[in-house]
C-alpha cells in the first residue's frame, strides 16, 4: 500500500429521505471543483419519482441509476428512457430546462447523480443532452467508465475538460492503482459498498478526498467492495453561487 496520497477530507453526508448529498458547491466543491456536487440514491424510491421541469445553467450533470430506470425530458426536445446502468449526461450551458423520474427494479435502488463545472468556453454556451445505453458504457475489467478515459477505453460523453469518473468493483483482497496525469491533481474516492482502505486508512462509507497532487493512487478491497473514484485537472475559475 502506497502512503504517497494522503486523505484530507472525510464526509459521510447529509441524509434527505433517500438521497444523501456527499458534495456540494458550497463545501466540498470548493476543493473538488470541477465536481461540485454529488447525491447518492439509496433506499426505497416509488415508481414515478422525481423531479418536473428545473432549470441549470453553467454545469453539466451525470446521472448514473444501478438498478432503475431513468425517464428524461429536456429542452433540446429529446425524451425518452435510460436503462439501468446507462447514463443521462446533460450540459446546461446558458441555460436549459430538464426532468426525470426514476422506474425501479428493485426494491432497493441505488444510483447517483453528479454535477461538474464548466470551463469558460461552454459555460455560456448551447445545451445539449447526450444518452449512454449501457451496453455503451466502457468496461475494463470491474471498471466502468463513466467519464473520461481509462486503461484505452473512452466514454462517448465529450467532457469538457480533462475529467476521468470511474465505478470500480473489487474483491476481497484485490487492489486497484490509479496513476493520474501531471495536470489531474484533484482526487476523491466513496467506498459505496463493502469495505475497503486508501493510503492505509480505512474509507469504507465515506467519501474521502486526497491531497492535491498527481502522486499514484491505491485501493485495497477488506471485502468484496465496489466504489466511485474521481479524478481531474483542477477548475481554476471561482464558483458563483446563487440564484
């Protein structure tokens, strides 16, 4: 186990109902920045659930279901249903309107929804809305690609800077190693399932984020376990909250 990364921050979220928010943009986002956000669904969702028409500007969101259902509408006219383990990318722009209502499998659902910041260049830009069937998600071993690239597989989802967004599955007593870019100094990891130790230190349930640097990064599974891991180029712009 490499002691090379160190964790800086450790949160467990804050529960509402069935989703906890493990970062937002005006807390860890501020260190995590281009990840600004992200939600966790778990638990016991009615069929139907969701949220009507909202509107974003000048992030992008991802939305990731293990085992439901996604149904979206959005302002660039599309509509339709993402199938478990597909993906709902949706880049505001200047501005667009969008909404979605989970369909479960299974009693327990678990899914996850992320927001990134945007570089200048699109910021302001047109939305658009793009749709990743499963079977287009890239899978390289028990990683699948959400964002970005890994080991020469790239997700069809063009990010707008340079982002890597993994769910990685190991067993007991495997470890995983991810060596980031010079430039992708900003890294986090959320243990969802299972236990498992970063840098020697037990993360299981929490999200944790590691110091900045393009140092190595090493997960050991304690129990077959399964995790998300971000990593990227640090956004150098401030984040402008409010309405």
């Amino acid at each position: 186990m490499s002691g090379a990364r160190k964790i800086v921050l450790r949160t467990t979220g804050q529960q509402h109902g069935f989703i906890r928010r493990l970062i937002s943009p005006g807390d860890l986002g501020h260190h995590l920045k281009p990840f600004v956000f992200l939600d966790h669904v778990h638990g016991q969702v009615p069929k139907g659930a969701g949220f009507g028409f909202h509107p974003h500007s000048g992030i992008a969101t991802l939305t990731y279901q293990l085992n439901a259902d996604s149904a979206y509408e959005d302002t660039t006219g599309q509509n339709g249903l993402v199938e478990a383990t597909g993906l709902e990318w949706m880049r505001a722009g200047g501005g667009t309107w969008h909404q979605g209502f989970i369909h479960p499998k299974e009693e327990q659902v678990e899914g996850f929804q992320l927001w990134v910041a945007l570089p200048p260049v699109v910021e302001d830009g047109p939305s658009e809305g793009i749709y990743v069937t499963p079977a287009q998600v890239p899978q390289v071993g028990g990683v699948r690609v959400l964002l970005g690239e890994y080991a020469g597989a790239k997700n069809p989802i063009p990010v707008p800077s340079p982002i890597v967004y993994l769910d990685v599955v190991l067993s007991a007593g495997e470890t995983w190693r991810y060596q980031p870019q010079a430039d992708e100094t900003v890294a986090w990891a959320l243990v969802y399932r299972g236990r498992a130790q970063l840098c020697g230190e037990d993360i299981s349930g929490e999200l944790v984020v590691c110091d900045e640097s393009s140092a190595a990064i090493e997960v050991t599974a304690l129990q077959d376990s399964r995790f998300l891991f971000g990593c990227a180029k640090k956004h150098s712009h401030p984040l402008v909250l409010g309405s």
